[in-house]
C-alpha cells in the first residue's frame, strides 16, 4: 500500500512539473506576440495625435518699430477698443504685449479705476514695458512674464482681452486659449487681430483661429475687416462659451 501511494505522489508530482515546463514555453513563445501587438497599439496611438500646426517666431528685434506715427489710423484702434468695450473702470489684457504700443492706449482708456496687464514670453518685452511706463508715468498697468502656453493672469480679473498680431506666434493656441478662461470675468470680450497667412509667414487664417477658439471653449461674436484695409488683416471677437467655465 505504502508503495502504491509513493508511486501515485511521485507520478502526480511528474505531471505538475511537465505542465509547468509545457507552460512556460507556451508563456515565453507567446511572449513576443504580444510584445509586438503592444508597440504595434503604442505606434498606432502615436500617429493618430494631431500635428501641431506650424506658426511663426516670436519677435526679438528692435521694439520701438511697433511705434509708427500712423499706427494709431491704420489699425483704427480707438474703434477696436469700442468694440472690446473698453473704457473707464474695466481690467484689460494686451496679450504679446511687445512694446506696450496698445498697453499704454488702453491704459488712458480706463483711466486710474482700471488696470491693464502687459502679457508677453519676452523678458525684454517686459523690461521694455516696465521703462516705458515709468518715463511716461503710467501707473495703471501691471507687466506679467508669461509662458507660451499660459498668460499668468490672475483669476476672474480681466473684462477685455487683445492679442494683436500675435496669435501666429502662439505655439500651443488651444492650450493658451484654454488657459486664459479662468481669468475672465462674465461677459468678457476676446479680440484677435492677425492677418491671412499659412501660420509661418506672419499670419494664419481666420478660419484656423475660430476652429482653435472653439475647441478651447470660446464662441465667434464678431468679425470685421476694417483693420488695414487691406483685405488680408481681420479682427475677430470671441467670448467664453456659457459651459465651458
């Protein structure tokens, strides 16, 4: 009897371990397989995420060239400010600020009881702004050094929002747009001001800014072509979306 159960323990014993070999080489045969279908999936999510589409270098050159003596005419900036609703009391945003050319108008628009911030990736922009302000005794307007996909305002603090002829250079628009919309206040007004182009030429089209705004959770108010003149710049106004804060 004691010898029938050691056979049966040392057969029984035998077949686990042929099933464990059996197994793992079934296990490491396998293994491949699904190491290949892995990267294959990792692959395929790789290439169905969206190009980033191309856009312009921001400027570093000389600012004082924004200064031009006929400006002020061209891009009809008192009527831009009407439209954005800018006056006496309101905060503003000059995102991509530059030399502050609008920065110190919309700061005489809201007079003492209003703010403007000087938005801008440049450190040298802001320097710039920040002498500027001081030499023609601006004491309304705060300069902020933002990053390329973020403007740094504080929350629910701006009425009126302008970037002029700098959406092209905005590397991740979307992200930007998206993370501008805490800082808005009810009824906000955002202006872009930009001319037609592929988005590394200086300009990007219109078409493409909506599409972006969009996504970012903004809706199309107004567009209009009277910036220039030319038929090539446009200016459009957007506000935040009533789900999308």
């Amino acid at each position: 009897m004691k010898r029938f159960l050691a056979s049966g323990k040392t057969s029984f014993l035998l077949a686990a371990a042929l099933i464990f070999i059996f197994g793992s080489a079934s296990f490491i045969a396998s293994r491949p397989v699904m190491v290949t279908a892995w990267a294959a999936q990792n692959n395929a999510n790789a290439s169905s995420q969206p190009t980033p589409r191309k856009t312009s270098k921001p400027y570093t050159g000389d600012l004082s060239i924004f200064e031009t003596k006929d400006r002020d005419e061209k891009l009809q900036v008192q009527r831009v400010m009407d439209i954005l609703r800018i006056k006496e009391g309101v905060n503003v945003a000059d995102i991509g600020a530059g030399s502050g050319w609008f920065t110190v108008r919309a700061a005489k628009r809201v007079e003492n009881t209003g703010v403007v911030y000087a938005v801008d990736i440049n450190p040298d922009a802001i320097a710039y702004i920040n002498r500027r302000i001081k030499q023609e005794g601006v004491n309304n307007v705060h300069t902020i050094l933002s990053t390329e996909d973020d403007p740094k305002l504080p929350k629910n603090s701006v009425n009126s929002v302008l970037l002029l002829k700098t959406y092209h250079e905005v590397a991740h628009p979307v992200l930007l747009l998206q993370n501008l919309r805490s800082a808005l206040r009810d009824g906000a007004r955002i202006g872009i001001i930009d001319k037609n182009g592929n988005g590394e030429d200086h300009g990007v089209s219109r078409d493409v800014v909506i599409k972006e705004a969009a996504e970012a959770g903004y809706q199309l108010l107004e567009q209009y072509d009277f910036v220039k003149g030319d038929g090539q710049d446009y200016f459009l106004v957007f506000r935040l979306k009533s789900t999308a804060k």
